[in-house]
C-alpha cells in the first residue's frame, strides 16, 4: 500500500527545485535551485539546513566516490568544494552552444555521469545526453533534445530508462555496463494531452518508475514492462519536478517542485510551490545513488 500523505521539509522555496539525491554518508537530502545556482542541503536528524552558491545555473549535481560533489552546470562539469563553494572547472562539451545549459543528470551503476543539456528560451530543439566518463573524457550519446530529464536504470544494469520531456514520453533503451552504449530504443508510457509533461525520475527497489508531471499536479508510479500507470502521489503544486528515495532505509520519498512561471492567481492558489515535499514511508523502498567514481 503506497502512502500519499506528504508534509514539506523546510521552509526554503525554490525557483526551479529539482535533482534531489541522497547522500546515506551524511544522512542529508541534496537538492537545487536551477535558475539560483544553489544547491539546498538538509539534514533530517539534526534539521541542519547549508547552502552552496555555484553562480551559474545548476541542473544536476552527483555524488562521488571521493565525497566530493560533481555538478553539470551552465558551462560544462565541475568538481564543487562544499565547504568553500569553491568550482574547479573539468570540461565544457557544449562552448559552442552558450544558449544551452546543463538540467538533469545521474551516474550509471558503473559511476560514470550521465547528463543531458536544453535550449535556454526553449525555442529551438538543441539539447544532447552526454556521458562523463570515469577518466574524465565525454561521450556524446543523443542529440536533438528538446529538454533532456529523468534518467533511471533497472536493478540489473541492462536497461536505462530516459526523459525528453517535449515528447511527453518515457523511453528504454538496452543498456551496456562495459561500454555505456543503448540501442533499442522504446516507448514505455506517452503521458496524454493535458496530463502534464514527464519530468525528473526515479526508480524502487521493485524496478518501478516514479514520474513527476509537470503541470500534471501528481507523481505516478509506472510499470515499465506494461506502461501501466500503477499509482500516484497528488501534491498541491502543479510542477512537480522529480523525485527521490532516502532516509536511513530508503523509505522516504522525497519531491522536488517548481514556481516559475506561475502568474499571481496561480502563485496564490500553490503557496506551497518551489518546496520541497516528502512522503515518510511510502510503503516501497529504493535504493541507494550510484556515485561517480574517477579512474586514471
């Protein structure tokens, strides 16, 4: 049985909340503001909020075998020193497209980081998935993104599950462990007119995908074999962004959302939206990030 009752985490509100992570080393829940350049921490046991300004947009940030913070950012990859905030810039496979920018990305069960980049004004379809491999290089996996989100893969390793949220859908490809290559591409689930569009992602410890709709008020709950919609979570803001397992037995489902673009009406009606929300044992569990994990 899922439970649906949320409550929210903090009082920080966030432009454009998304990228939750959990950290199980420093029992914290990580998460960003996009068009703030911040990444939000808190620390459930202790109610400890920190903060750390990148000074450009951040649409992803991973954890790393070494503790430390990798963030795909406006202008490429970055390590981030989290006591300082300091950046030291690693690789930018995107300088001829300064309209783009970096907005969701995870790391693979092989610790490589996967990331994908959209059109600022969101008027042109030039978004790409990249791939931050352990030695550093990046690999360039699919072009003509409109906006590049979830990513997920299955318990196995063998499939990776991917968002372009314009198509509104969900797709699978098979999945290489060894080599990072994805071929047969399929439609798991479409998401119909007036549903919202599918946005951030994550995945339970039952190989079943969570979904967050934007503009769709809701997080569904996907059978990837069937495409069946087998459950939802309904929230009082409208852009639910993505979502995320954590807590000290993965049983908290942690949701991110967003306010931009809301009118006043709209702001009024969803006080709550930019918040951070979470469901306190959801009745399914998930499973610990993959972080990335450099070799040279």
């Amino acid at each position: 049985m899922i439970k649906k009752g949320w409550k929210t985490v903090t009082n920080q509100i966030s432009l454009l909340g998304e990228g939750p992570v959990w950290d199980e080393r420093k029992n914290r829940i990580i998460w960003l503001d996009i068009l703030a350049g911040k990444i939000h921490q808190y620390y459930p046991q202790t109610a400890e909020y920190r903060s750390i300004a990148t000074g450009q947009y951040v649409g992803a940030v991973t954890l790393t075998e070494n503790d430390k913070l990798l963030g795909a950012l406006h202008h490429g990859f970055y390590e981030i020193d989290e006591k300082t905030g300091n950046k030291n810039f690693l690789v930018d496979p995107e300088v001829h497209l300064p309209d783009n920018r970096f907005n969701d990305g995870k790391c693979d069960p092989n610790g490589r980081f996967w990331a994908g980049t959209m059109h600022i004004p969101e008027t042109e379809v030039t978004g790409n998935l990249y791939v931050l491999e352990n030695d550093g290089t990046v690999s360039h996996k699919i072009s003509d993104i409109g906006c590049s989100n979830g990513l997920a893969w299955n318990s196995a390793g063998d499939t990776l599950y991917y968002i372009d949220s314009p198509t509104r859908q969900v797709v699978a490809y098979d999945y290489s462990l060894e080599t990072a290559e994805i071929t047969n591409r399929r439609v798991v689930i479409t998401i119909p007119e007036g549903g919202g569009f599918p946005d951030g992602m994550t995945i339970d410890a039952e190989d079943q995908l969570w979904v967050a709709l934007w503009d769709g008020w809701k997080l569904i709950r996907v059978n990837p074999a069937t495409g069946e919609v087998t459950d939802q979570i309904d929230l009082p803001v409208a852009r639910i962004t993505s979502a995320v397992f954590g807590g000290p037995d993965y049983g908290d489902l942690y949701i991110t959302s967003a306010k931009v673009g809301l009118d006043d009406t709209q702001l009024k009606d969803q006080p709550l939206a930019g918040s951070l929300f979470v469901v306190e044992n959801v009745g399914v569990k998930g499973r610990p990030a993959f972080r990335y994990r450099r070799e040279n």
